[in-house]
C-alpha cells in the first residue's frame, strides 16, 4: 500500500552546518571558561584577572556566539 502513513519514513532534517556548530562550540568554551576563572577568582584570589572584566567579557562573547548560531540555524532552516 503506497497511502499508508505508518509505514512511510518521516522526512529529514537537513544536517546542522559546520558554522553553526563551530560557533557553538566556541560559545560553550567561552562560558566554561568565564566559570572556571570566576571559581578560581572566589577560591585562590587570583589578583592576575582585574576586578572580573575577563570574566565579563568571556559572557558577553559566549552570549553573541550563541546568538549568532542562532541566527545562522534560523536562517539555514527557513531556505
């Protein structure tokens, strides 16, 4: 029976480009290290990173990647 909807495989899904998962990762590497840095700040007092602006700037660069990756997924999807 070619009508019958149990037996058809469901469509799929474009693979994820390479940009949006390199952007991603860069992102989650961003936030790893802005957590590591804020712990080694709390536990060691490490005076070597000023008054948290490193870490600052590790969450801001994540946060625009990861938006970025989004962008890119939207606009990679709706084509």
């Amino acid at each position: 029976m070619s009508n019958d909807s149990f037996r058809t495989t469901p469509p799929r899904k474009p693979p994820t480009p390479r940009l949006v998962l390199w952007a991603q990762s860069a992102a989650l590497f961003c936030f790893g290290a802005s957590i590591l840095l804020e712990f080694g700040q709390a536990q060691w007092h490490w005076p070597l990173f000023g008054r948290g602006w490193p870490i600052l700037g590790l969450d801001i660069a994540g946060a625009l990647l990861m938006a970025a990756s989004l962008v890119l997924l939207r606009t990679s999807r709706n084509r």
